[in-house]
C-alpha cells in the first residue's frame, strides 16, 4: 500500500506480502527481499520515505530502524511519517534541504501550516503539536547521530503567565496555544445511536432505512463502534481482540469480564481486566455467526481465492488455553505456548488457524478481503459515516442544513464511557457516605480511594489525575442531579436499581418496601 502526500511518498514494511511477480524476475537478483529488510531493522509497519526523485535517503529511513522511536507502537510510527512527509514536501517547495533547516523555517511551516489562508489543508493546534512532537523526535535523533542542528529546539523559553501551569513550569514558544488540552467531547446514548444508524446503517434523520441501501458489513461496522462505546477502550486496543480472548455472550452478568493484553494497553506495562456489556458481545456475536455474518463471507471469500495459502509470514495457532491466556502456536522445534499478553497488534494479525476449509484469522475485525483489518482502517469508518450523516442533515433541510451538528470521532466514544460511569460511580459514592462527617468521608477516601480512582481503573489509567484532568475535568464542578439527567431512560433505570441495591446492604439507608416484602420485612 502505497499513501502519497503530494510529491513524496511513505510507504510501510509489509512482510505478508507475497513480492513474487509472474511476469518479471526484477527481485530475483536481491534474494529474500523481506529476509535482507529485517536483517537491516525494518519490522512489520515500519515506514520509509522515498524523495521525489524516486530515490530514498537512508539516513531519514533509518530513523525508523535504530531510531528510539522503534519501540514506540505502530500507530505512533505512522504519525511521525506523516509529520515527516509533509514537512519534507514543505522544505522541497521552499527549495531548503532538511539537514540544513533553521528554526525560521520551522516558525514558516508553522504558519502554513496552522494559519496562511493559502493552504487549504490547515490544521487544528492538537494536530500541529503532532507535527511538532514528531519532527523533534526525528531532529533529535538525527543531531546525536549525524550533527544536524534542530530547528525544532525553541531558541529561548518564554516564563508562564501568571496564574497558568505549575510554578516554574516554562512554555516552549513553537508550542501552538490551543495544543496543552486534548479537545475532550462526549455524546449521549441517544446522539451516538443516531450517528451510527444514519452513518453506518443507511437510516435517514426521518428514522427510516433509505431506499437501495446495500449494507455491505453493517453488522460488523455496527459492532465494533457499538463496541467503543461499551467498553471504554482505546481504538487500538478494541481493534486487535482475538476470538479467543471475548468471553462467552452466555456468560454471568449484563458486563462480562474480559482481559486486554499487556501488549495492546498503551504503554504496554501491563494487561488489565475490563467488562464487555452484553449487548455488544451480542453484536460481535451476530457478526461472526457462521452461517449469517459478515465475517464468515470474508473468510470463505479469501479462502475460494487462495489469499491466505499465499501469505508469507504466518503463525498458526493450533491450540489455546483461554484460561491460562495463552495460545499454542506451531513452530520448527513443534508445538510451543505463547502468552497472549506478549503478542502486540501487528504480531496478532499473523495468527491463523487450520480448519476445513482452510486457514482463518483468529483476529476478530477483518476487511472485505478477509484479512485482519488494522486500526488506522477504522479511521476511514467513522470519516465515512460522517460523511453519510452530513448528507442525510442536508437532505433533511432541504440542502440548506448549513454545518452539520452531529459527527463522532473513535476517541469520543472512550470519553463518553468515561462520563457515564462518572455519574454512576457518584451517585453510587454519594449513596454509600450518606450519613457520614466529613472527617469520615476523607478516612474514607484515604483508605479506599475515590470516585476518580474507581473511574481510572475502568479506563486503565496508570494515574486518577489522567482521568480527572484530562477527560471529565469540566463536569467536575457540575450537580450530580444535572449529570444525571444526562443519561438515557434505560441508564437511570440501571443506576436506580444500583443505588438501591447500594442502600439495602448498607444499613444506613432506609428504601421503600413493595407488597413481596411486607410479611418477610425484607429491603427492597
């Protein structure tokens, strides 16, 4: 796959690729090309760029391959390319080479970038201080290893207004304003059901399904947003569960637990349990059925054309242990156990399994072509799904529905998990203090912890300052009344029956009896 930006290109290291071609043997003079490629760093996703003379300068590329950013995640590799690429092609148009690039010419492409009316692609602060964080790592690297002056490195440090940031904290001045806070939005229920059943199953804002609508893999689509927003978690990590790592859509409770492995949690310190509401273990279900899901078509559609037999690097699973979290993967001394917690989303993409009718995925998301389907692809989901529901707003206004309220992007669904167990979790925690001091209050905070840190374990924050600072911040000051008006019908139901099974075990609480428990005198 090839993605160009204008007059250069990234490309990324595909090692399932099968370079054989039947009408030429132009390779044949390198060998193994995949083999020399990883014995010169290169792993599966690893980018290079190629300049637009067609040739690559090894130095930039092997940023990519000894570089500190090679232990980074795919995902941020792809990110600092795409920073890359498009500083490059601004430094060719200004005719400057990029070892030779001064800090006015960074302060140029910040402008451009962010601010000349001329550049119809300008960007938000949050995505410029990608840019930036991405060309200083590179510059960085490139300074040790080659002396190459970073144009990157502020040339003096401006002290923080008063009243902002720590004490003694300074702003690095190429730093954009509006980059230090993530743009934190939420939707409700009802706003993220609208989104997905007019952008990913074809409905119109009238409630009807369109006329001549086909939807190709709706299920799948429909499962997998509808998975973000039950789960909280990351894009990345909802993208690179295996079939053998969802628990059973038969399992005990509405939330089933389930484990994410270490090496898919950011950061990748360790793996953490999470819960999978049954509704959505419902859809995944539905889209892997065997007889009626997307899922399957895909698979036996790769199988008919021989995709998978012609894969060069594959691992094949010929067993597992879901209890013990691990798979049995066959290799050339035999069958051998592998932690599925030590297994990162590319490494995840090489599992498959033999069966009947020939290899399958174990992975559980898969493209049209039967092949797991990376991340970033959903990415082009959700654009467009937006773009559906900006058409459908115009169709409802007659063409004239000027700027689309509704949009959603994979990120919003994890704030908005974080929100709703927010107020959860505090009507919860208010129903447990009733009736203490506040001195007992703090003991308790101390001893057991509070609101922010049972919201930071559901998200798998290493800290309760993540989750207060950076996603529910502006809710802090807000009435939990009003919090709770934010939830749907069928929530509230769901918190009031918490909170009152919360009162009936706490002693403390007195709730309303109902005809069942008159004789018994039981607690609601």
């Amino acid at each position: 796959m090839r993605i160009s930006q204008r007059s250069w290109t990234v490309d990324f290291y595909d090692f399932r690729r099968d370079l054989r071609c039947p009408d030429s043997d132009l390779l044949d003079a390198y060998g193994d090309v995949h083999d020399w490629a990883r014995r010169n760093g290169a792993r599966q996703g690893t980018p290079f760029l190629v300049a637009p003379d067609g040739r690559a300068d090894p130095r930039i590329n092997l940023f990519f391959r000894v570089g500190p950013v090679v232990a980074r995640r795919p995902r941020t590799l792809r990110r600092y390319a795409f920073s890359l690429v498009v500083w490059l092609e601004f430094l060719e148009a200004c005719g400057q080479q990029w070892d030779e690039a001064a800090a006015e010419d960074f302060e140029a492409f910040k402008y451009w970038r962010m601010t000349d009316d001329r550049n119809a692609g300008r960007v938000r602060p949050p995505s410029f201080d990608a840019d930036r964080a991405g060309l200083n790592a590179f510059y960085t690297w490139a300074s040790q290893r080659y002396g190459v002056a970073n144009p990157v490195t502020p040339r003096n440090v401006e002290p923080t207004v008063a009243g902002w940031g720590e004490p003694g904290r300074r702003r690095d001045p190429v730093r954009p304003a509006g980059s230090p806070r993530r743009q934190v939005k939420w939707m409700l229920r009802s706003a993220f059901e609208q989104w997905r059943d007019v952008g990913l199953r074809g409905y119109g804002f009238d409630g009807r399904r369109l006329k001549g609508w086909r939807g190709f893999n709706e299920d799948r689509d429909v499962a997998f947003v509808d998975g973000l927003y039950g789960t909280g978690l990351r894009l990345t990590e909802w993208a690179s569960v295996l079939d053998v790592e969802l628990p059973s859509v038969h399992g005990e409770g509405r939330f089933p637990k389930a484990w994410l492995a270490a090496a898919c949690v950011k950061g990748g310190r360790e793996g953490r349990e999470y819960r999978v509401p049954r509704r959505v273990l419902q859809g995944v279900a539905s889209y892997m059925d065997p007889l009626e899901g997307s899922r399957a078509e895909a698979v036996a559609r790769a199988q008919r054309c021989g995709r998978y037999e012609r894969l060069t690097f594959v691992t094949l699973v010929v067993g597992d242990d879901r209890a013990g979290r691990s798979v049995y993967v066959l290799t050339e001394s035999g069958r051998r156990a592998v932690a599925l917690d030590v297994l990162d989303p590319e490494e995840r993409l090489q599992l498959f399994r033999r069966t009947e009718k020939g290899l399958e995925p174990l992975a559980v998301w898969l493209g049209n072509d039967g092949m797991p389907k990376r991340a970033h692809g959903w990415e082009k989901t959700f654009q467009r799904a937006n773009a559906r529901v900006r058409r459908q707003w115009a169709v409802a206004h007659g063409g004239e529905g000027g700027h689309c309220p509704l949009w959603a992007r994979p990120h919003m669904a994890r704030h908005s998990f974080a929100l709703r167990w927010f107020t959860i979790l505090s009507a919860v925690w208010n129903q447990r203090l009733e009736g203490f001091t506040d001195a007992e209050v703090r003991d308790l905070r101390e001893q057991f912890g509070d609101v922010w840190f049972q919201l930071a374990t559901l998200l798998g924050h290493s800290s309760p300052e993540v989750t207060r600072d950076w996603y529910l911040e502006p809710f802090t000051g807000l009435q939990l009344d009003y919090l709770f008006s934010l939830l749907d019908d069928e929530e509230q139901q769901a918190v009031e029956v918490l909170l009152r099974a919360v009162a009936a075990g706490s002693g403390r609480v007195m709730s309303p009896l109902d005809g069942s428990d008159r004789e018994g005198g039981g607690v609601w």
